[in-house]
C-alpha cells in the first residue's frame, strides 16, 4: 500500500509518494543531466545524412522536439509498465549515442540525404522489434549476466562516460575556448556548491543538490557575461562567441507551442542499415541490463529480477521502435542517470515521472526546451564528473558483491585490459572488418561485455 513518507525516507524508496513540490526538482535534476545527451546524437546524425541548415532547418527542429517528447513517453512507460512493457525501474530513457558509429557509416555508405536518414528510421524499428524479443527471453539468457558480468559492463559504462564527463567540464570539445580557465572556474564552482548541499545540508536540500548545483551554474554564467569578455580570438584571427554564454536568442526565436510529427521522414528499408544495427541491438540489450543492474544496486541495495531486466529490455526494444516512427534514434537506458540514482540514492518513481513529464512539455513547448539546451557544457561538466564516476563505483560494488576469487579477478582483468582497452583504443582495430570495427570500435562497452561473458561460460567454477 503506497502512503506519504517524509523526504529523508520516501525520496528514497521506488513506490513512496511525495508532495510536487518536492518531487518536481528531484525529476528536473535527472533531465538536466540528461537534457544536452539526448539532443546531442540526433544533431551529429542529422548534420552526417547533410539534414542540418538551410531547407531542412524545420526538419531538424522538428526532430529535436521529437526527441524530448519520445523520451518522456518511454521513461514512463519504463516506470510504471504497461504489461511486460517496462522494468518499474528507477531508470530514464532517452536518445541511444552508442549507435553514432554505426549511424555515421550508414550515411557515407549511402551517400546521405533524406534516404539515409529514412534507412536508418527503418533499421531502427527492425532493430528495436528485434530486441523486443530477446526481452522476453531474457530469463533463460540471465544465467549468461551474473554479478562479476553485469558488474563489468557497468564498470565500462562507467569508465567510457569519464571522458564525456571531462570534455564537458573544459567546455566541450567543439568549444574554440575548450579548456579556458573561465570554463573551469565555471565548472569547478558547480561541482563545489553540489559538494557543499550534498554533505552540508540534510534532507531536501542534499538531495536536489545537483538540481541547485546547475542553477547556480547558470546564475553564474549569466553574471560572467557582464564583467567577462563574452567574444574571443581564434589563432587564425576568426572570432568566436565563448562556451559559457548563453544563448538568449535561440529561445526568443523558438515557438511556445507545437505538435510532435508522426513520420517526419519517410521510412525505407535497407540491408546495408539493417545488418548493423541489428547487432548493435544486441549490444543494447547488454547495456540495458547492465544499466539497470547498476541502478539497483546503486539506488536499492539489491540484485535486478529477472521480470525487471526483462521489462526495461522490452521497454528499451519497443521504445526505440516507437521514436523511429517519430524520426528520433533508438531510445535506451541513460547512464548518466544511472550515475545519478547511484550518487543521490533518490529512486521515488513519483520524483522520476516528474522529470518525465517535463520532457514531454518540453516536447509541446519548444521554447521550454530551448531554455535548457543553452546550459554551457561546463555546467553540465561540473556535475557530470562526479555522476559519471559514480557508475564506476556501482560496477565495483557489483562485482565485489560476492567473494573475490582467482576467477573472478581473471574475469575482470581480461574484460578490461583486452576488451575494454582495446575497444577504448580503437586504431588497434583498423586493418579488421568493417562490421567488427562498427561494433567494437566506438567504445570499451562492447568488446569488455563479450569478453566477460565468454570468460564466465567457458572458465572452470570455483570450489565450494
């Protein structure tokens, strides 16, 4: 039976209520650490198929507004379910990045245009119909995902998001002041004012503390802007408007109110996007399980079930069918998230819905949306580090949640050094196939999880 428990206690249990007023900054903390990650794939794979500027400027407003609708629909269905469709999971769901490799290929493969981006939408459904039903085989499947497997793919997660983490926090990498001292002061100052109300306050404050971090981040960005030099100077002598200032104009110019369109692009078919994307299917599904593994042991204290890892890998199947119908890349399991939940501890389902509903406003809202895609990357930054850093934490906890012996320690070491490294590290993979580099070649996540799971099958037990 669900009842109203006080915040110390019910932001931290998954079915507790809780009073809006303290879920509503809860949830909008798990969309400001996600917010910038799930528009970011759709502007690289639009800009790829030639989609971005000039006749296709709607085009691609109109996929971005997509993006937050689709996510918000997925991430409740994924908490509440309906059916089998959705784990109950403290997770949000938002645009996939690991498929850029593939998705990138697709493009030059296919000299780009509407096509390509209509073949990549239909690899998208096949592919998310495809991982659908390896969802609901899930359970025979678990025997192959035991602590030190799953453990080991949320470590990779884990470690592949510092760098992400890191870049932001110089301001992003596409930034001509990457780096600058003003992004790091920037991004520095949001990671200490999170320190101080995660550890020097209690209750409500502690845990929105990354929510008050970002705030701060932005008050102090807009106060830069009137004693700082907001233009700067290339070597080439090209000026340039620095990271951290934000972009009134982008929200003055977007619309208060607009539809999310069914089938921006049309759908097309073919093998070429099709056999990839599959695969990458598959990796999904092993990441998904890994994230929701992570999620529950760094928020709950406990082991994922099999009906839960079931429903978030239908859920993740199904939901990214779903936002191929609406133009948008395959939806998955955000890590950032997951580094969140592990970080703040706060599962209440009630406070993530809120988040949820937000990002379907942002979806009928554009210029809600706008409001908080102009966050400087090295806002984001500051929080990102500690979050990101927080899932290699869950994924230790994973692995050491049972004894540690010559085995498992085997199990880890290869997973990382071979799998994890050489993924990481992807020029040692140049002279191999094409597909395999696809797959293998994007990040440590891959390669770490199916060194893992070939170890665990084919090392001999340890003794009672």
């Amino acid at each position: 039976m669900i009842k109203t428990i006080d915040l110390e206690k019910g932001a931290y249990e998954f079915d507790a209520k809780m009073p809006l007023r303290q879920a509503i900054p809860l949830g909008l903390q798990h969309v400001f650490a996600m917010f910038v990650g799930n528009l970011t794939p759709l502007l690289i794979i639009t800009s790829a198929c030639g989609l971005a500027g000039g006749e296709f400027a709607d085009l691609q407003v109109s996929l971005l507004q997509n993006a937050m609708f689709v996510a918000g629909v997925v991430t409740l269905v994924q908490l509440f379910s309906i059916g089998p469709v959705g784990g109950q999971v403290p997770i949000i769901m938002g645009t996939s990045s690991g498929f850029l490799g593939v998705f990138n290929s697709v493009a030059a493969s296919m000299g780009g245009g509407v096509l390509a981006y209509g073949a990549i939408m239909g690899a998208s459904i096949l592919g998310g119909l495809f991982e659908t039903v390896l969802g609901f085989f899930l359970k025979p499947l678990r025997k192959f995902f035991p602590s030190v497997v799953t453990g080991t793919v949320v470590l990779s997660i884990g470690l592949s998001l510092i760098s992400v983490g890191v870049n932001s926090f110089g301001g992003g990498n596409a930034a001509k002041d990457f780096g600058s001292m003003e992004n790091l002061l920037l991004a520095v100052f949001v990671l200490v004012v999170i320190l101080f109300f995660k550890h020097w306050t209690k209750g409500f404050l502690s845990s929105s503390a990354i929510l008050i971090g970002i705030v701060a981040g932005y008050i102090a960005a807009f106060i830069m802007g009137f004693v700082l030099p907001t233009t700067g100077v290339t070597a080439d002598g090209v000026e340039f408007t620095k990271a951290w200032v934000l972009n009134w104009d982008k929200v003055a110019q977007a619309s208060w109110f607009a539809i999310p369109k069914l089938v921006p692009v049309k759908i097309v078919f073919d093998m070429r996007a099709i056999l990839p994307v599959l695969i990458m299917f598959i990796v999904t599904a092993v990441e998904t399980v890994g994230d929701i593994s992570g999620v529950m042991e760094g928020g709950m204290g406990r082991e994922a079930t099999d009906k839960e890892l079931s429903g978030g890998v239908i859920c993740d199947g199904l939901g990214s069918s779903f936002a191929a119908c609406f133009g948008v890349l395959p939806n998955t399991s955000f890590s950032q998230n997951v580094g969140l939940v592990a970080m703040t501890k706060v599962v209440n389902r009630g406070a993530l819905a809120t988040g949820a509903i937000f990002l379907i406003l942002c979806g009928l809202i554009p210029k809600l949306g706008a409001l908080v895609s102009i966050m400087p990357q090295a806002v984001l930054g500051g929080a990102a580090v500690m979050m990101f850093s927080s899932i290699v934490v869950s994924g230790i906890q994973l692995i050491t949640k049972e004894k540690m012996t010559p085995r498992t320690l085997t199990i880890v070491s290869v997973a990382l050094g071979v799998g994890y490294g050489m993924g990481a590290n992807a020029s040692i993979l140049a002279k191999t196939p094409q597909l395999f580099q696809l797959v293998c070649g994007e990040s440590g996540i891959v390669p770490a999880a199916f060194v893992a799971i070939v170890l665990n099958v084919l090392l001999p037990k340890d003794a009672e």
